[in-house]
C-alpha cells in the first residue's frame, strides 16, 4: 500500500510515470551512504606537520601547516622539503632558494626566510637548546627579552616586514638618489662599530654553530673514550678489548662521514658565489622593492614623453637600457657571507683534523697489534720446526729398535765369554740402547745449529 500511494502522488496513476526507484521495496529507499566521518580521509590530512616559526622579534609560536602552504610561503619545491624529511636520512645539506635558505644540519631540520624560521624537529630535546639560542640570537639588540607570542599570525608578520625593508629602501632612495638601486645592494646598519647581519645570516649562523658544537662535543667524547681503550689494548690483547676497539671505530666511521659531509658542503658555498648570491634574501626584498620604484619612475617618463615634443627618442631610449641593465643585475657582495661561513668552515677543519688523528692512532695501533701477533705466529712456528726434527729423531731412534726386533740371529745376542745362555748379562742391551739416544741427540743438536746458522731459526 505504502509503494502504491507514491505512485499515485508522483505519476498521477498512470503506468509511464513509475521510475525504477518505486519498483525498489521500502527498505532499500530509506537506505542512506555512509556519513561522512566513517570514510577515510587520506588527502585532507596528509602532510601536514607541526613547525615552530621564530619571527625576526624572537618571538615564537606552532603552527599545523601542510606541505602546500609551506610551499607557497617559502617558494620552495617539493624536492628541497624532502630533505627535510624525518623519515628519509639525507646528508647535511645547505641549499640557497629564491625565497629561503634550507638547512639539513644534524638534528637540525629548518627553513630561514627573510623575515622567520620554520623548523621542524623542535619537539627533539637535542634541538630545544637551539631553538633557546635561535630565539635569542635572531632577536633585535634593543629588545634581547621577548617572550613567546602565539597570537601573532606568520602572514602579518612576512607582510609588515616586506612593507618594513621596502619603505627603508625608498627612504635610502629619497636621500641618496639612485646609487643603491644601481647596485642592487643596500648598506648594512652599525651598532657600536659592529656590522649587524641581515635576519637570514643570524639564523645561518645559530644553525651552523650548533651542528659545529655538536660534532665537537661528540668528537670530545669519543677521544677520552678510544685513547685509554687503544692503550688498555696494546698492553692485554683480549675478546674484550677488541671488541671495544672495533666499536669506537664504527663510530669513529661514522662521525667522521658525518664531519666530513658538513664540510664539504660549506667548501661548496664558499667556491661557488652565486650560491652564496642566492642567500642575500634581505638584499633580494630591497632589489625587489627598487624594481617596483623604478618601474612606476619609468611609467612617469614615458607619460612625460609623450607628452614633450622637443626631447631626442635616441637619448631616452639609451638611459632607459641603462637604467634596466642595472636593475636586472642583482649581484650582492658576498665577502660578509664568506667571512661567516669560512670562520665555522675553519672550526670544522679542526674537528676533522681531530678525528683523523684519532684514525691514524687506531691505525698504527692495528699495525702494532698485528705485529705483534706475527710475532708469536712466528714462535710458534719455530717451536713446531723444533718439534718436528725432534719426532723426526725419535722416529730414527725406532726404526733402530725396529731392526733389533727381528727374529734374526746375530753374534750381537751371543753371551759375553765367561757366561752362561742362562744367565746373560745386559751390558750388550744397554750399550746399545744408550748408543742409540746418544746419536739422536747429537743429530737433534747438529740440526739445530745448522737452523740457526742459516737463519731459519733464532
């Protein structure tokens, strides 16, 4: 009845109007999907992670950004944020984007805009002292103190510090003409005779001294632990003290790989200046905002050349190529660049002079050790020859006890003159046994000297 009431109310009775939902029972129409929160949403959660931005103030908050937003705040590609990946075990890695610098040193997993620092790990209790530090060392002179401030949003701050460098450059241009827009380079302020660092080159510096101190450390810890177990070897070679030497080399293996990675990777920078180019970002926001200031001074002109009838096009056309050239030719000064990085790539050269002198007294040890243990191969060596000539004597001495035995009737067994078959005396027995030692030890001795004679033995 229920299923002939709705055909009667949509089809008005009659038979074209059914549709294949009212040949379906009841129990099927009132079936409805599955709400929403029981199916899987895999896409909408998907990267998204937890980052500690630092603003250029010190002040610092948590943010669950996924991976898209990252990208479009730091202009980064998906390949340089798999670096930073946990999950994948990259090499220490310092790569000069656009907009960002990223930074793969250590425990340190971190991307450093012009205006903030996005970090990853920061939960690790290996990074909490340099977060303490970055918090610190990026904040401004006049305010060292500044305390966490979740309220703040990342946006308005990346916002207010583009307005920041970008009204700095048109005050600077106010002043002093055009020079700073032709070279694409802006001064950099003193404070007490001290050059101060662009925001990016303070976060630099916090990530560099922190991996440095680490391998330090780590470097120190090793040596007080592998030089009294490479003297405790030397003087008792055990299972147990070998098995102490080989752990502290595997470890040695593995810092120095680790050592040696961060160096190379600052080796590369400092040979290659556009990549330490790339890291200007201050300079490159300032460039930006002269590029802007001079685009709307060449929509002035142009305006005012159509306007002028008497001025030559060939004269104008000249200094606007002019103008362009020096605008489209960012080339930053990097000498404050390469005297930060130089200074903590001196510092790691230390550390990896340290580990391969460790390398070197491991070697040297394993070449006393082996020594040594050539030493009693060689010992045993000469007490087997030595046993060997002596079993080789012996078996002299049996075949002559062999010849003895046979049942062959000499006058050797014949009585002495004076006695009796009955009662034979032994003299003939132990001469002859004692003849028979005699020459074997004489032959012993005759084949040892000639050994050492000849040098085979000592």
């Amino acid at each position: 009845m229920r299923i002939q009431e709705i055909h009667d109310h949509r089809g008005g009775g009659g038979g074209g109007g059914t549709t294949p939902l009212m040949a379906l029972p009841l129990h099927h129409q009132h079936q409805q999907p599955p709400p929403p929160h029981q199916q899987p949403r895999r896409k909408g959660g998907a990267g998204i992670r937890s980052w500690l931005v630092v603003s250029d103030s010190g002040k610092s908050h948590v943010e669950e950004v996924g991976k898209h937003p990252i990208m479009r705040r730091t202009g980064l590609p998906a390949r340089d944020l798999r670096i930073l990946d946990p999950v994948l075990s990259y090499p220490s890695t310092i790569l000069g984007r656009e907009k960002a610098i990223v930074v793969n040193l250590e425990h340190i997993k971190a991307i450093i805009t012009a205006t903030e620092v996005f970090v990853l790990n920061f939960k690790d209790p290996i990074v909490s002292p340099f977060v303490h530090d970055l918090e610190q060392k990026v904040s401004d002179i006049e305010n060292p103190n500044n305390k966490v401030n979740d309220e703040e949003s990342p946006i308005e701050n990346e916002e207010e510090g583009l307005r920041k460098f970008r009204d700095s450059f048109r005050n600077s241009n106010a002043e002093n003409g055009e020079d700073n827009a032709g070279k694409g380079l802006v001064d950099v302020p003193k404070t007490g005779g001290h050059v101060v660092l662009p925001f990016e080159f303070k976060a630099l510096e916090v990530c560099l001294e922190f991996a440095c101190k680490s391998l330090e450390t780590e470097t120190s810890t090793l040596e007080q632990e592998a030089y009294p177990a490479l003297d405790e070897l030397t003087s008792k070679i055990s299972t147990l003290n070998l098995q102490r030497a080989r752990h502290i080399k595997s470890r040695l293996v593995a810092v120095f790989g680790r050592v040696q990675k961060v160096r190379d990777e600052l080796e590369n920078l400092l040979d290659d200046d556009m990549d330490m180019a790339e890291m200007y970002l201050t300079d490159k926001l300032v460039h930006l905002g002269s590029e802007e200031a001079a685009s709307k001074d060449d929509n002035e002109i142009n305006n005012e050349e159509y306007e002028s009838e008497n001025e030559s096009d060939d004269d104008d056309d000249d200094s606007r190529s002019n103008k362009s050239s020096m605008l489209t030719g960012f080339k930053p000064n990097v000498e404050e660049l390469e005297m930060l990085l130089e200074a903590y790539f001196a510092q790691i050269e230390g550390t990896l002079n340290k580990l391969s002198t460790m390398r070197e007294y491991i070697d040297d040890t394993e070449d006393y050790i082996n020594i040594m243990l050539d030493d009693k191969q060689n010992q045993l060596l000469q007490m087997g020859v030595l046993l060997s000539t002596a079993n080789l004597l012996l078996n002299a001495g049996i075949v002559v006890v062999g010849v003895f035995g046979m049942n062959v009737h000499i006058n050797l067994f014949d009585p002495l003159p004076g006695e009796n078959d009955d009662n034979a005396s032994s003299t003939r027995f132990l001469q002859t046994t004692g003849g028979t030692l005699v020459g074997c030890l004489v032959l012993y001795f005759i084949a040892i000297y000639c050994g050492k004679k000849r040098g085979l033995l000592e």
